[in-house]
C-alpha cells in the first residue's frame, strides 16, 4: 500500500484497516496521515496548497496547516492577522485572548517569540458530516508535544476553522 499523501512515511505507526475510495487510509471511520518535518537542513514545514484547501476531500492538510499555525500564533512567531480568512470570528477571538496570555507570561519571563521546531505531525480527521469534521492534530516539538482539536466546516468553496482548542 502507498502512503496516501507525498513525504508520508508508509512504515508510519498508523494501524490500518482498508484504503477508502479517495486512496486515504481509514481506520474505522477515522483518517490518518503522519508527516515528518526534519531534514538534513533543520526543520521543514509543508503548507496545503490552494487546491487542496479548495478540496472537499482532504481536509487533512488544512487540519495540519491550521495546527500549525495556530501553534506559532500562541508561541508568538505569526501574526493572528495571518489566520483571518481560515477562521470564524469566535475562533479569531478565542485565539486573540490566548495570545495576550502567552504575550504577558512571555514577557513576564523575559523570552522572545520564536518560531517552534517541529519535528512531526499525525492527524485524525472524523466526517461528523458531509461537510463537517474534527480533526486532532498531534503536533510533536524538542520540548513538548501538543494536541490541537479542530472543528472545520465546509463553506464558500474551502474550510474554515469553527473551533480550535490548542491543548
């Protein structure tokens, strides 16, 4: 079997039960993917292309690249600004408190903003509907590995975010 997305390790640790008809692999109902984000120049992150924003049937780069970003957001190295058309106003303003947040304890501590290394991503991605689904990012870094729940729904012809929940 071949991984369902380039650079996705086929001996990823993803148990697997059958190819669904788009070629991804689905493990009763759920959607998975692994992507290793080193290489031999330091870290390498891959972005969703417009296309595949565009299609209703890979949510899964959409759900990463919002993990992502959302990460680097909070961790100070993007601006909110950049997430604006991929998110709702709730989302917008939820994330804009957990930036203040992080800001004051940042400079509470004296640290900078830096953008964080990430070493790998697994994303799950359940339909709740046809166009509905939760995703969960597992975003791995150095020092840490942090979940990030998604809700993304289908609208105007590409996703946007509805909820997201960095844990």
């Amino acid at each position: 079997m071949t991984p369902p997305f380039p650079n996705t390790p086929s001996d990823s640790p993803t148990t697997v039960s059958a190819t669904g008809q788009d070629g991804l692999r689905v493990v009763t109902g759920v959607t998975e993917y692994s992507s290793e984000h080193t290489s031999d120049r330091g870290p390498v992150v891959r972005h969703a292309s417009d296309a595949a924003a565009r299609d209703i049937r890979t949510p899964e780069p959409v759900l990463e690249n919002l993990a992502l970003s959302a990460i680097e957001v909070i961790a100070g190295a993007r601006d909110l600004e950049q997430l604006g058309r991929w998110v709702t106003r709730e989302v917008y303003e939820h994330l804009s408190i957990r930036v203040t947040v992080a800001s004051r304890a940042r400079r509470v501590r004296g640290a900078v903003g830096k953008r964080p290394v990430i070493l790998g991503t697994r994303v799950s991605a359940f339909r709740t509907g046809e166009t509905i689904v939760d995703g969960v990012v597992t975003v791995t870094m150095r020092d840490r590995t942090r979940a990030v729940a998604i809700r993304i729904e289908w609208e105007g012809g590409r996703w946007r975010a509805s909820a997201i929940h960095v844990l």
